[in-house]
C-alpha cells in the first residue's frame, strides 16, 4: 500500500459501473459540526457523550455532520435536518446547544423549502473524499451558498467526488466542479443527469438498478417519470411512461477492489446484471 494508491481512479480505469451503490438508509438526519472530522465522524467527534450515545442508537437513520464550505458556522445555534427521499420530506431546526439534540419533538421542526447538496470532504475517511470532494463543494457553494454543505461520509469513497441531492435521493458521483454544477442544476430544473447517477437512496440496490436501466432504455430524464412501485427479491415494479412494468435484476460476485484509500487487501464489490425488463 503506498500513498499514490487513489481508490477513484482505480475505480474509473477498471470500468466499476455505479449504478446500484447509493446509500439504502430511509431516512438521514444532519447535525451541522464544523470539526475536528474522525473517521468515525460521530463517535469521534467532540459532541457531548450524550448526544454521540443518542445518535448512535437512531434506527434506519444515516447521521451525518454536515459544515459549510471553508468551516464558518451557518449561523447563530446549530443547524439540524432531517429528511426522508422516499416521501420527499425535508425538516429543518436550529438548535442553541448540542446537548438540546435528543430532545427536539416534532413541533420544534420547520419544513425546509429547496435543495440541500451534501456532498463528502472527509479526508479522515478517505483521501480521494477531500481532494475531490472539496474542489466540487467550492464550486457548489459559489452557485448555491445555501444549498451546500459538506458531510463526513456518503459511501461509495471509490466514486469521489461524491454527492447526495435531498429531499431526492439522487446520489452521484465522479463528480468534478463543472460537472456537479451541471448535474445539480439539471436535478433543480427537474432532471436526472444519468452520467453521473449512483441511484436513489432509500432503495433497494436491485431497485436503484431497475430504475436507472429503465430511464436509459426509454429515454426518460424527468425526476417523476419513473417510479419505483415495488420490490421481492431480484424482481423489481417500476411505473413508467403510462406503463407498469417488470424488471429483473440479479446480483453476482463482483470484482475485488480495494474499497478505499485506506484499505489495504481488495475485496468483492457487488455487481447486477439485468436479466429481463418489460411491460405487465
């Protein structure tokens, strides 16, 4: 292992596809938290042990702590978000103290109107996160500074730049500065920037790959145009273009990689082959 290893461009050079590899949590909740950043953002942080305790123990809940581009605090108190793609829903709170976090209710949160760009700079985590999460953080927060934060971790570090669009879901990847300015203006102007798309968080992989084939084959760009009804297994129900239909993805054995900077022995990485797609 030496320092030259870079996981993203190992990624790129051996065609790793990247559908199918955005976070399948339900919901996330984001604590703003200008740092010190651990590998562990959470557990290392400097948030009372309290608060680190109740984070942990949040179930179907992805944490993340989230920062402005160049560290400056949003604002006076804490920030907090909470969102859930599958129904679209984006809350927001501010809090005067870290300590306040495991008693917000539900009256003390807001609805939240707009896009929120997280996007991951941990270099604790991963090195190819900060040099090329960071670049594409500066270029998003000049377009839209109340848009962009960046997080401690969205997976999937051999994708950097990374970025995860609520309330959609959209997660992409192989990001730089022109092409994530790009991308998120197509999510805001209501389009899937299918280049550059890992999937829609929330969902089963299977179904994150359905919904990405199906919108190539059909040509189908717009955010609502493809929906995912259902999923069993390797078959996935999907709603498209006044039609029902039926997709059959099947994992397989993928290549060993080295998932990230840091790690030194290659392991498998998943891989979907889709089998069957039609109408029913």
């Amino acid at each position: 292992m030496t320092d030259s290893f870079r996981c993203s461009a190992a990624s790129l050079t051996d065609g790793e596809p990247m559908a199918g590899t955005a976070p399948t949590d339900a919901s996330y909740l984001l604590v703003e938290h200008p740092g010190p950043w651990g590998r562990d953002a959470v557990a290392d942080s400097t948030l009372p042990p309290a608060v680190r305790e109740h984070l942990a123990g949040l179930p179907d809940t992805r944490v993340h702590l989230v920062r402005r581009h160049g560290g400056a605090p949003d604002g006076p108190g804490i920030r907090v978000f909470s969102a859930r793609p599958e129904t679209g829903e984006l809350r927001t709170a501010v809090l005067a103290r870290p300590d306040d976090l495991p008693a917000l209710r539900p009256r003390d949160w807001a609805p939240y109107v707009g896009p929120l760009w997280l996007v991951c700079t941990n270099g604790r985590r991963d090195r190819c996160c900060a040099e090329l999460g960071r670049p594409v953080a500066a270029a998003l927060a000049a377009s839209w500074p109340g848009a962009t934060w960046e997080t401690t971790h969205l997976g999937g570090h051999r994708f950097a730049g990374t970025l995860v669009a609520l309330p959609t879901g959209i997660t992409l990847g192989r990001l730089d500065a022109e092409t994530a300015v790009a991308s998120c203006r197509a999510l805001v102007e209501g389009r899937v920037p299918l280049d550059h798309v890992r999937g829609r968080s929330g969902l089963d992989p299977r179904a994150q790959v359905a919904e990405l084939h199906l919108r190539r084959a059909l040509g189908l760009t717009g955010l609502d145009e493809v929906r995912v009804a259902g999923h069993d297994g390797d078959d996935v129900l999907l709603e498209a273009d006044g039609r029902a239909w039926r997709a059959v993805v099947v994992r397989e054995g993928g290549r060993a990689r080295r998932q990230s900077c840091g790690d030194g022995p290659a392991k498998p990485t998943p891989a979907y082959r889709v089998d069957a797609v039609g109408t029913v």
